[in-house]
C-alpha cells in the first residue's frame, strides 16, 4: 500500500486501496465496526451522567426536584435508549451512522460544558477549567480514531467541540487569559494528536485487514481445491466401484447358478473372491470419505448396525488366510471372550480396520504368525470392545508408534525399505476409529512384534447364536 499521506491531507480519506471493489468492501466492515463502537459510547455516556447524579445526590444532596438532575436523568434514558437500538438494529445506524454519532458528540458534550458550567463554576473554578477542557480533549481523540469518523467530520466536529468549550469559558465569569491560552493549546495539540493516532491505525487496520482478505482468498482456493479433489474421487470410485460390482455380482450368480456343478473348493474359492471384491468397493466408499472428513474436525455420522463380532472377525481372517499361508504363518483368530448376542455398532469401519491391520502384520511378519482376539467389558450402558491384533513380526520404534498414524508416514529402517506402500492404511484405520468414538493403541519394540489394540464403545444386545471359540485359519 503506498504512502499517501499527502493526498489524505487534501482529500481527507486515509490510505484507500487500489483496487475499488475492496476498498468499498473495507468501508463496510469499517461502518459495522463503528457502530458497535457507537453503542458503547452511548452506553458509557449515560452511565457517566448515572454516575455524575450519584456523586451529586450523595456529595451535595441533589435530589430529583433538582432541575439539574432532571435533566440528567432525560439524558441517561437518552443515551441507554440509542445504544440499545444501535446494539439490536445495527443496520440502521450503519446508513446513518455519521449523522447519528456527530449528534450524539455534540449533544454529550454540550451536556457536560452545560452542567460543570452549573455545578462546579461556583465553588470551584480551578476544577471547571479541568473538566471542560478534558472533556473537550477525550471527544476530540474519540472523533478521530474511536468513533471511526471520516477525517474531515472529524476535524470538523473537533473544531466546533474546541469553539464550544472556548465559549464556555468565556462567558463563564471567571475567565483568564492565559489559562484559556493553554486550554487552546492543549485542544490544538490533542487535535494533531488525534490526526496522527488516526494516520497510524488507519494503516495498520488496512494492513490486518488486507492480510485477513488474502488468507480468506487462500482458504476460499484451498476449499475448491478439496471439493474439486472430492468430486474427482467421486468420479473414479463410481467408476471403479461400478464394475467390481459387476464382478461380485456375477460371482454371485455363479454361486447360486451352477454352486451344484463346481466342487466345495471352488465355491469356496469364488465366494472368497467375491468377498474381496466387496471389501475393495468398501475400500473405495473409505478412501471417499477420509478425503471428504479430511478437512473438517468432524465426522460424518454413520447409523448403527447390528452385527455379531466373532462373525466380523473370522470374515476378516479368512480373507487374509490365502496371504498367510502363502508366507508360512500361522492365523489365529480367537473369538473364547467375545460373549453371545449381537453389538450395536459401525460393523463396515471395523471390518476395515481390522483388515488392514491384519494385512500390515502379515505383510511385516516372516516367521511366527498372526493373531486376532477380543474381548468386552462394561461400561455403564455400553461396553468397551478392544480387539487387538497381534504378529511376531520385525516390529516398531518406540519413537515411531505416534508418527505411523500420520498421513504417508512410513518407518525409514533397513527391513521397511523391502515392503511397499502408500502410507495411508494406519491413517485410515484412526480417522475410521475416530468415527466410531474409539482408537487405536501400538505396544511394540524392535524383534519383539506388535500389538495394534483398536476399541470403541458399543451396546450388546441380547440373544444370537453362540460365537465359536477358537478357529485356527491358516
């Protein structure tokens, strides 16, 4: 923003901005931000006669037949009755807000010049001079920089405040020359001083506010982008998703169609590809949502779905059986403490993430094998489910176990450059957990494997047939 302190001087407008369409815009919020300022002074102006009336009332025993105090009373309903509208109809005042606070200026200060003229000029001359003239001083500062008047008014209103209180004490009885020469004195430096208060904080208003216009610019681009990014991941799941269907479909199909024709194994077989396929679109719909949820501190809310936990885990564990066996491991999934009956819950989040921990222990395990349990315990109304999954794997730093649930974070060691990956599963399976009102827990050490602990509250209905106890997949 270029100096301009020249043509300010001339035109009386501050330091405008270039480009018009934000200058205006600035002016707007200026103007909103005036007015509250306005109520407050009016606020403060009637509670400053509320107090003059009390000092009065209690100092020099002025009740309400007093005149003086009458009048100071109109004024405090006055004042309170203006801040009031302002405070609940600030649009009004934002139209008329130059004409409405010179008025109430002018008006305030010819209150207090008519009332210290009444009350203090009689006893106490010294004390008429101080009042009037820091009267006349805090109104001029006000008119520059507080009251966000435009600069000419400003001057304008400081000038006629300067000439009243001048008149004041002129007509006063006890004027003096040379202390009406300093009171001016005082006037016109307060005036100088409130123009350069205002020179200042004009510039570093429209510096905030230039600054605050840019980062809302960035944030405005930076929302589009991630609507942009969701649309397009919208676009490629539906159509990723379309023809995975497709195939689960027809795997379905098969099954039911010729299931008398193929042998147990290969119905086995095609069902285990079906069901991957559908836990590739669920893969899909997760990988939509985390990019939708990313950008905001809350999750979408999902309903709750009856579902029988030793079911959801022993689907998991045969759909990472064939990925066990392959490498040599063994595949426990143990269901001896999960009670009978039916949990109420997000079954499809935590199929996903006890997928994918499954799928990172066998991926980072060479020998030993993998297990899987649970367990439930009470809660009030609910139940605390933890199911934990556990590998005899390479294992995980101490100083690692926060950074691996970061976004594309991967452990830099030597047996972590022999796996591939993205980065993203572990921080899925938190966003997915933080869906659910759980998380996710890591006890491991370097040689020693892992444990991955993922729990959440659930509500356990009655009934259901009894959960296997122990099932040995692979």
């Amino acid at each position: 923003m270029p100096n301009k302190a020249w043509p300010m001087l001339i035109g009386l407008k501050g330091f405008p901005f270039d480009e018009p369409a934000l200058e205006e815009k600035y002016r707007l919020e200026y103007k909103s931000v005036a007015v509250r300022v306005g109520y407050v002074f009016s606020f403060m102006a009637a509670f400053s006669f509320l107090v003059f009336s009390l000092v009065e009332y209690l100092v020099l025993h002025r009740g309400v037949e007093s005149v003086v105090q009458q009048q100071r009373a109109l004024l405090i309903v006055f004042f309170f009755v203006i801040g009031v509208h302002a405070k609940f109809k600030p649009k009004v005042y934002e139209r008329l807000y130059e004409g409405v606070a010179s008025v109430l200026v002018l008006i305030y200060g010819a209150a207090i010049l008519y009332f210290e003229f009444n009350t203090q000029l009689a006893g106490h001359p010294e004390f008429f001079y101080l009042s009037v003239n820091s009267t006349c001083i805090l109104l001029t500062i006000a008119c520059y920089y507080f009251m966000r008047l435009p600069i000419s008014l400003a001057a304008a209103l400081s000038i006629l405040l300067g000439t009243m209180t001048f008149y004041a004490v002129h007509t006063s009885g006890v004027f003096e020359p040379t202390v009406a020469g300093r009171m001016l004195t005082y006037i016109g430096v307060s005036n100088v001083v409130g123009l350069w208060i205002r020179r200042i904080f004009d510039r570093r208003d429209r510096e905030i506010f230039a600054q605050n216009h840019r980062i809302n610019a960035l944030m405005l681009a930076e929302a589009a982008a991630n609507q942009a990014k969701t649309k397009l991941l919208a676009m490629l799941s539906h159509e990723i998703r379309t023809p995975l269907n497709t195939v689960a479909r027809l795997l379905a199909a098969v099954q039911r169609d010729f299931g008398d024709e193929l042998s147990p194994k290969r119905v086995d077989m095609f069902r285990k590809v079906e069901q991957a396929s559908d836990q590739l679109v669920n893969t899909l719909d997760d990988l939509l949502h985390f990019a939708a949820i990313s950008g905001r501190s809350e999750s979408r809310s999902v309903a709750m779905t009856p579902f029988h936990l030793a079911d959801l885990m022993t689907e998991c564990g045969e759909l990472v059986a064939i990925s066990a066996k392959e490498k040599g491991l063994s595949l426990i999934i143990d269901t001896a403490q999960v009670p009978e009956g039916q949990l109420l819950g997000q079954p499809h989040y935590l199929k996903r993430v006890l997928i994918n921990l499954l799928v990172n222990a066998i991926k980072f395990t060479s020998q030993g094998g993998v297990a899987m349990s649970a367990k439930l315990q009470d809660e009030g109304d609910a139940v605390r489910v933890m199911v934990s999954v556990s590998d005899t794997g390479v294992g995980i730093p101490t100083q690692e176990h926060e950074n691996i649930f970061q976004l594309f974070y991967q452990v830099e060691s030597s047996y972590n450059r022999r796996f591939t990956g993205s980065g993203l599963g572990l921080a899925i399976c938190r966003q997915l957990m933080a869906a659910m009102d759980g998380d996710i827990e890591l006890e491991s050490a370097v040689g020693k494997g892992s444990v991955f602990t993922a729990s959440f509250l659930a509500r356990l209905e009655p009934a259901a047939p009894p959960a296997p106890q122990l099932r040995v997949v692979g």
